[in-house]
C-alpha cells in the first residue's frame, strides 16, 4: 500500500506506518497532564526501512525502547510552527517500540474544566481533529494511516472515563479503564473523555453519556438515534462499528458534534427540549460511512468526509422527518454558502483546497460541506437516485476502511456513474465543481412551500404589520431561522423592538435561531439600542462554546467600531472559559478586523 503525500504531517509511512496502538494513559487533574506509555506495532511499508516518524506537539518524550526494554536512538527535531515537532526512532529491525511521554501546557487536544464550566464534576475532552492528535499521543497523525488500538486509562475513582472504542458504561471502583478499537481507524478519530458521566441506553446498540444534571434531557432528546442508525443502513450498507453512543460535553465543546467512532461527541446546545437540532446527530452518525470508513486522504480532501456527509445526513433526515422538512435544511444550507462564499478568497471556495503550508485547523468552511453536498445533489439530478444510491452504497463497502483522494474519486464517479447514465462531463460540469471557484450555474433548487410562507411574513411585516398579526402558527425553528435571515440589514429599529417583545428572541433557548437573532440584532445596529438584545449578545458569548456560532456573532461586531469595541470588551473576559481552538477562531477574526 502506498500512502499520499501530506503536508500537515511529518510521518513517513511509506517507510514504516503504525499499525497498532497500545496507549496506557494516566490522567492527572491537578498537573492537567496525561502522562503515559504508548506502544506501537509497526509495519514495514518498505522492506528493510528501519526509521519511524512520528508528529509530536509539545510533548515530553521521556524514553523510547524497543519491546524488551533496550533503549533506542531517537531525536526530536525543531519544532515546525504549524506541525510541531517530529520524533524520529530508529527501530532497527524490531516490530515493536515504546515510548514513555507527558502532556504539555500547549496540548491544544485537550480540554480540562473546572466544575464552574460543567453541571457538576472536573472534565476532560480530547478534540483531535483535524491535526490535534500528536498533542496528546506520539502519533503520525495524518488521516491516510490506520491503526486499531487498545487503551488502559487511569482516572480519579470518582470519575468515569470513555473512548471511541468499546467502552463500558459502569464505574470501576480503583478509576481503571480499559478499552479495544478492534477496527483501523486515523489518529484524528482516537478520542477520550473523563467526567461525571452517566448512560442511559436509547435502544438495543445506541445510548447517551452525560453528566447526571442533562442525561435524562440528552436521552429524550436523542430518542430517534436507533431509527436514524436503520435508516442510515437502509440507504448504505451496515453500521460496521457495533455500538453507536453518544457522549454531551460541556458547553464549551468547540464544535457542534465529533464523529468520534462508536461514541460520538455533541455540544449541550443540540438539547432544545423540542428535538429540533437532531440532525446533527444525523450528521455524525452519517460520518461512520462517509469519513470513519472511507476516509479523506489528506485535509484537501476534506469535502469526501463532510460534503458526503452532509448530503447522507440529510438523506437520513428526508428518511425520518420527511421531504418538507428537508428542503428547509438544503435551502438553509444554500444561503449560509454564498454568505461564507462572499468573505473567502475564491481559491479557498474550489472543494478541492489548498492548505498546505496553513492550518487546516481555521474550523470547518462550509464549503468543503455545503458545496460539497450540493455537488452531490447535483449528479443526484443529472444520474437519478437509484444510480446513486448504488453507487455510494457500494462505495462505501469497496473502500471501506481505506482512503479516498479527490482524483480517485472523481475517476470512479465518471466511469461508474456518469458513463453508465450516459451523462457528459460538461452536463455537469465537474471541472468548475471541484477545481473552480463559488457555485456552478447547474446546481439544484430546493424550492419549500414552508419557506414561501415564511416569505410573505417577511413581506408583511417590513410593510407594516404587527408581528402580533403574523401568521406564524405551527412554524419550526428553521422557518424563525428563515424570517430572520430573510429580513434586511436595514429593517428599521421599531420593527425589531416589535419582534423581540412578541417572539421573545433574546431569550431563545434554540441556538440557531437565537444565533440568527443575534446577527440581524447586531448587523442592523439594533443592538445598541435595547438593552435585552445587548445582554443576550453578552449572555450568549460567555456561555457558549461553539465555534462556528461564536465565529458568526464575533464577525458580526467585527465589522463596525462600536461592535469591535464591545467584542474585544467580552472576549477579554469569555476567553478563558473557551475552548482552545475556538478561542484562536476569535482572536483570528478579532485580530483581522
Ligand atoms: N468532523 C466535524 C468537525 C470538525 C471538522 C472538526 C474539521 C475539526 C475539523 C463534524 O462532523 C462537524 O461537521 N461538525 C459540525 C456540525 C455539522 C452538523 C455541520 C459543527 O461542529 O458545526
Ligand atoms: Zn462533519
């Protein structure tokens, strides 16, 4: 097997790749360090080769032996300001090596809470994606490498500790977990989470982890997982993982979920109490085909994880919820691209991405996901579903467990997809799709009575009619989110006073459509005016966590001196509170403005 060239990694594969890994961690809550052996079965890619690279980011490596013992020659070279440092082992010709390490202070995977920033208990979440891994393990973390692993995990008795691996649900009394990935995975997909957690089971193979004070709310929540998992199966293949669980974080969780094998992470916000923002869950549970399986080779593949993911997520969601309520979500989709189009360089708007020389860390664009999903929606049009369908199902299983670049995926999609359907190249024009900027003038429409409904409200009330007088009965959350978005910058202030008082925005408790506020609150200067507005901009900024949606209401005050002012004022005291990566995300955007 031969391995891709990737830039964000200083491994070697080609001459030796991990094949296994034996992690044997200690978590110490008071030092915030992991301290720990790791041992690694290797593989000779190259016969006779007898270097191992692995990445490393401020780690302290402390000794490297072979199997029995023996010390080996090692060095840890400079540190490389995006990739951090590589570790070089010379291994000879042994099999195995093992390496005794601590964290560092800069081990950006890792998150410690207090119990002020949880609903209870000390806290520790691993976030490895995309390049975070060799922050807490010695690892060539480049998605092209698999491995299986097995871990043993010390952690204070009163906490319980879980992985992305087979896991078990009860508390040990000595605080001594053990866990098995018996499937290959990457090392971005290694995860582990220490807290207060309790499971409560939602069917025969998925349940939820959370602390007590939100677990009974996660699991009423959650309830559909095990009908998504079936509808999942139905559209592509078997669930090739066993059990699908999955583990609420603390709000300040950088991201809205992590597909995290066999235990996905999510965010508290998805607990709306109305079951509204489960098709994240959807998304998640759609990575353990389109990313978890077959996987992008390199970050500039990234739209085969998450353009493929997004368009499977809302194929299960058209599944369990319906046509209608789907066309929402696409429509949604649709405008929050070109919004994010418009600020990016058209370069960084192609699905195949450049990043080489950059950290692919910036947060997930929504490029590599919405246009991506809409390039799938598109040859959906052009082939016809079934031929689709058939297609991805049997991808998913050819290449399941391997990696998958852009060029080779593209070379299967014309030979066994569009020739058969007797679809030209410039039918679809997959030239400008993948290796050209914005969107293409053949992407589909979702058109939505919902929304069109929705439109005339807008209409209505810019023109003069009370919200009071709207005709909003019955309306789901992506339908506020709509009016909210539809509304325009200028609208003026009485209008919006209006709203709030009626509707209530300011105190939301569903995040989309509270984020959607804030944004019209803050872009039309409403803000400065109404105090509730103003204390919710605030409110919102110190306790959420979510870096896509401290991203979009940051930008917004970015763009006007006032804004700035204020923005600099919160973060100065939210920030320590934030997650590391959601904290650079801010400061980037702060910084630039
Ligand atoms: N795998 C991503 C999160 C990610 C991507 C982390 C790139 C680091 C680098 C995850 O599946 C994801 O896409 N999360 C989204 C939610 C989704 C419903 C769009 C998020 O966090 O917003
Ligand atoms: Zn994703």
């Amino acid at each position: 097997m031969s391995y891709p060239h990737d830039p964000h990694s200083h491994a070697r594969p080609n001459e030796i790749a991990v094949q296994h890994l034996d992690l044997d961690v200690t978590v110490d809550f008071d030092a915030r360090r992991l301290t720990g052996r790791a041992t690694y079965t290797l593989d000779r890619s190259t016969p006779g080769a007898t270097t191992v690279v692995l990445d490393t980011w401020d780690l302290d490596i402390r000794s490297v032996t072979a199997a029995d013992g023996t010390a080996l020659e090692h060095g840890v070279g400079e540190p490389h300001p995006l990739l951090g440092r590589p570790l070089t082992i010379v291994a000879g010709s042994e099999d195995t090596v093992v390496v005794d390490y601590a964290t560092g202070e800069g081990a950006r995977a890792l998150q410690w809470l207090d119990p002020a920033q949880t609903t209870g208990e000390r806290f520790l979440f691993t976030q490895s994606q995309p390049i975070l891994a060799r922050s807490w393990i010695p690892c060539q973390d480049t998605p092209a490498v698999r491995h299986t692993y097995r871990a043993t995990v010390r952690v204070p008795p009163e906490l319980l500790a879980v992985m992305s691996a087979e896991n078990s649900t009860e508390r040990t009394a000595d605080g001594v977990y053990s866990f098995a990935m018996p499937q290959p995975v990457p090392s971005y997909l290694v995860a582990l989470a220490v807290g207060d957690l309790e499971f409560r089971p939602l069917g025969e193979r998925a349940g939820v982890y959370a602390e007590p004070a939100v677990v009974d709310a996660a699991a009423w929540e959650f309830a559909d997982t095990e009908r998504m998992m079936e509808a999942a199966e139905r559209l592509y293949g078997p669930y090739r993982w066993g059990r699908y669980d999955l583990l609420v974080l603390p709000p300040s969780f950088p991201y809205g979920g992590m597909e995290n094998p066999r235990l996905t992470f999510v965010t508290p916000t998805l607990l709306a109490g109305d079951r509204s923002l489960v098709t994240v869950v959807a998304h998640e549970l759609a990575h353990s085909w389109s990313g978890n399986l077959v996987t992008n080779a390199t970050w500039d593949d990234i739209w085969l994880n998450e353009g493929f993911t997004v368009y499977f997520e809302t194929r299960i969601d058209e599944e369990l919820y319906g046509a209608d309520y789907t066309a929402m979500l696409l429509r949604l989709g649709r405008q929050a691209l070109e919004t994010e189009i418009a600020t990016l360089p058209a370069r960084d708007t192609w699905l195949s991405l450049a990043l080489a020389d950059r950290d692919p860390e910036g947060g997930p664009d929504l490029v590599a996901y919405e246009k991506g999903s809409l390039f799938l929606r598109m040859i959906e049009h052009a082939v016809g579903r079934e031929r689709l369908d058939a297609f991805l199902a049997d991808y998913f299983d050819r290449f399941a467990f391997q990696s998958m670049d852009t060029a080779t995926f593209l070379a299967l999609l014309r030979a066994e997809v569009l020739e058969p359907a007797g679809v030209g190249e410039s039918d679809v024009q997959i030239e400008a799709w993948v290796y050209g900027p914005g969107v293409p003038t053949n992407a589909p429409d979702f058109p939505s009575d919902a929304f069109d409904r929705v439109d005339r409200q807008a209409a209505a009330l810019v023109a003069g009619t009370a919200a009071a007088d709207l005709d909003t009965a019955g309306w789901a959350p992506q339908q506020w989110v709509h009016l909210l978005r539809a509304l325009p910058a200028d609208v003026p202030h009485p209008i919006l006073a209006d709203l709030d008082r009626t509707f209530g925005f300011s105190g939301q408790r569903n995040i989309e459509v509270l984020t959607a506020w804030l944004e019209l609150a803050i872009g039309s200067e409403y803000v400065w005016s109404a105090d509730e507005a103003d204390a919710a901009v605030a409110g919102f900024l110190a306790r959420h966590g979510r870096s896509l949606y401290l991203r979009r209401v940051y930008t917004k005050l970015a763009a006007t001196p006032r804004g700035l002012e204020r923005a600099r004022e919160i973060f100065a005291s939210a920030a320590a509170g934030y997650h590391p990566v959601a904290r650079a995300g801010v400061a980037r955007i702060l910084d630039a403005a």
